[in-house]
C-alpha cells in the first residue's frame, strides 16, 4: 500500500474510538453515528490488512496491529495540535510558548523562569499547573511544549520523554523577623515540638525531611501541611510558625525581613528539571530557556546575606572563590 492510499480521516477515527475503548463514547465525541464511525475503521482494517480491535463484553480492545497503529496515530495528530498551537497567533508575529508546571512548584520560581519572556513583545504565553502526570500526558499530546517540575521522569518507549535539569535549590527554615532574627536552629536536630508548616506528602522534598527526623528521632509539631506552593507562603508569611520550604518561594519576603532564615541543611535540596518530548520541534525562545537557569533566586538569596552578614567577598585577583552561599540555585556545569 503507498501512503496517497491510507485514509487519514479513517485513521483518526480509529484513533478517537482507541482513546475512548468505546464506539459510543467515540460517536457522541465526534457527533457521528456508530454504524458509521464502525464502518469507517473496517475500511481502514481492510486497507491495511489487519483487525485492529477486538472485542472483550462491551469494551473494544486493540489487537497487537492496532497498538502499533495507535503509537504512530498518536504522533500524527500529536503534531497536529502542536501545528495548530504553533499557528495560532502567528499572523500577527506572534510566538506561542505553552508551559505547565507540577502544582508543587513554587510559583517565584516558574515566574524567574520565563521572566526573560515577559518583556518580548512577539511572546504569547500560556501557563498551567496541575499534577505531574495529567501535565506528562497534555505534554506527550503536544498540548504542552515544556512540564516544569521538581522530580526527573526517565524516558521509555510508552513516554518518549527528554528531561533536563535545571538547578537545585537548598531547603531553608524560615520563621518571622520579629520573633527569629538573629536565631539559628539546626535541622533536624533542634526542632522536637516546634511548631512547624511543611509541604504536603506529595512534595518531592517532604519524604527526605520526615527520613531526617526519623534517623534523629525529633518529632516537630506539625501544624500544616500544603501542596501548593503560593499557599504555603502565605503560611509561612502570616501564621508565625515556622516553615519549611525552598527559599525561592519567599524570596520577596526574605529581601523586605518580614521572614528570615532560621536554620538551613545540606541534605535537603529541591531540584528542578524542564521535560519536553523527543519528538518535539526546537523552538528558539524555549531553547534559550533551557540554556539557563532563573538568576533572581540567587539574586534574591544574596541580597538577603548581603542585608544580614554584610558584602559577600568576591573572587579575588589570585583566583581564589568564596564558598558557595547555602540556599542558592546550583546549576549544572
């Protein structure tokens, strides 16, 4: 068979009734009877030669042909949307960058990120949060060019995935100015019955924090758990607890002294990866985005030390450094 032959509308319905498992639900998505969306995928079975459903009680299921052929439907029309997303905008000159990020993220981080878009002119930017894997998915349909997120996602034949890492972030203690300025607390071992808002279980950071406590045998209080990251720095601004959580999240509030840092560990850190798809085409102002990790955590982390320990010694005519600060964003060399 050569290609002019195969029936791409065929085709695509096979693929909507293959993502459904169901003729009716397929039907009703695509406003067409079922005795024709049904005859439609037999004349695409008999083109290609091969049954590609069959039948288990009222569900269709799809025989090893229709796998193979689902894996590749999958990339046509992928690309498809992604054609379309591209597209739109572009008679006026415009660059459409499509961006989600896990719910867990801090929000100041995601806004560092593609800060060096806000000012572009030819940029159209949608963002979206959600769970990391309704994001994977949105991302493999080419809904996405780009999932932020702070856990890595290996590749495989199911997930085409290419995920590079960003930075990481130390993980700080931070409590109001009024009550810690000038105190320092060591993690974990100084923390049995404070009062304490951490981030929720689902946070990439919250199991290594709760082994740290078990393997010291130090119970904090705790007194909130949050997911969200905006959430939690509300918390952590208004609640006067202390507050467990990437620096990043409270940058603005640790530059103003309405929090500081109280205490901070080596052995917890927050990393950072961009996962885009293998098959996905280079876009240049992504590209630039991968290049480099935000600046403003930094940033924002050496005022902060500046404010409170005075001007950071730089690198000296003989070539010596000064120590890396703790709680700055590392980025891979």
């Amino acid at each position: 068979m050569q290609i002019e032959q195969l029936n791409f509308h065929h085709l695509f319905y096979f693929w909507r009734v293959a993502k459904t498992g169901h003729l009716t639900k397929a039907s009703q998505e695509l406003h067409v009877s079922q005795s024709a969306l049904s005859s439609q995928i037999r004349q695409l079975e008999d083109r290609l030669g091969e049954a590609l459903f069959e039948r288990s009680g009222r569900r269709l299921v799809l025989t090893e042909t229709g796998q193979l052929a689902l894996s590749y439907a999958e990339n046509i029309f992928g690309l498809g949307r992604e054609l379309l997303g591209r597209l739109q905008g572009r008679g006026d000159g415009m660059v459409r960058l499509r961006v989600g990020s896990v719910a867990t993220l801090s929000r100041n981080y995601q806004e560092n990120w593609i800060r060096p878009l806000l000012a572009d002119p030819q940029v159209t930017l949608s963002l979206e949060s959600g769970l990391l894997d309704d994001l994977l998915r949105r991302l493999l349909e080419h809904q996405l060019d780009v999932v932020l997120a702070n856990e890595a996602m290996p590749t495989s034949p199911d997930r085409p995935l290419h995920c590079r890492f960003l930075g990481s972030q130390a993980i700080s203690l931070v409590g109001p100015g009024s009550a810690w300025r000038g105190r320092s607390l060591r993690i974990p071992e100084d923390l049995g019955g404070l009062e304490l808002a951490l981030p929720g279980p689902r946070h990439a950071l919250r199991g290594q924090f709760d082994a740290l406590c078990a393997a010291v045998g130090v119970t904090p209080r705790l007194r909130a758990e949050v997911d969200d990251m905006a959430m939690l720095r509300l918390v952590a601004r208004d609640s006067g607890w202390l507050t467990v959580l990437p620096e990043v999240v409270v940058q603005d509030e640790l530059r103003s002294g309405a929090l500081v840092t109280v205490g901070r560990s080596t052995k917890l850190q927050e990393n950072f990866y961009a996962i885009t798809t293998s098959h996905r085409h280079r876009m240049e102002r992504l590209e630039q985005l991968l290049a480099h990790s935000p600046p403003l955590a930094e940033e924002a982390t050496l005022q902060h030390d500046r404010d409170t320990l005075g001007p950071v010694q730089k690198k000296s005519a003989s070539g010596s450094t000064r120590k890396p600060l703790p709680g700055t964003i590392r980025t891979p060399t």
